[in-house]
C-alpha cells in the first residue's frame, strides 16, 4: 500500500506492506551505529525495514538539486519525510555494542566503555 506524505521535501509518497495496517503499535529495536551515507542511523532509520521491497533501495538513489537539498543529503531527507509518517510508538537502542567508522559494511564494532 502507499502512504502519503503531505508535507515532504522530497518525498512524496513510500510503500509499505499492507500487513502494516494491521498492527496498531510498533517498537523498534536498533543497534547504536554510525552509516557510510547518513550520521547516526538509531531508531529513525530502522524504519526502513517496515518499507516494501525496492523502496529501501529507491532512497538511496534520489537525486535533487542543490537549491532544494540547502547542503543535506538527500538519504538524510528522505528519511526525515519518511519519519513524518512511518514512526515507532517505542525505541529500545541496543548500545551494549555500537559501531563506528564506515557503517554499516565497513565499520568497527565498538564495546560499550571502551
């Protein structure tokens, strides 16, 4: 199914399983980790998972103009109008081990204290 987002930057609309109607609360359960395209990905970017099929790859590969992107990237606003209408009731961020560097396919594990 799709969902509408009103107010997106870049963003328009995003598809989703229609399964996803069925539930009326949703926790997610990230690992703390740093990302080779974004910042730090925690729980905003873990919804990612709920999306359908190629949609994950598709915000990846936005292409806009400067003038609209005002220096961000464009993963990093897609994920934000994404988070307008695709949002866990409960985070619980695993931090017992984080990574740092070039996540998520060349990062270091990091323990917590160390």
């Amino acid at each position: 199914m799709e969902i509408t987002i009103p107010r997106g930057k870049i963003l328009k609309k995003i598809r989703v399983p229609t399964i996803l109607k069925a539930f009326s609360f949703i926790i997610s359960i990230p690992v703390m980790k740093t990302h080779m395209h974004t910042a730090v990905t925690l729980s905003i970017k873990n919804m990612k998972g709920l999306l359908w099929r190629r949609e994950k790859a598709r915000l990846h590969q936005l292409r806009c103009g400067p003038r609209l992107m005002q220096g961000y990237k464009e993963l990093d606003m897609a994920i934000s109008d994404m988070a307008t209408v695709l949002f866990p009731h409960l985070v619980i961020i695993d931090g017992t081990v984080g990574m740092e560097g070039m996540g998520p396919a060349y990062g270091k594990k990091k323990a917590m204290g160390s």
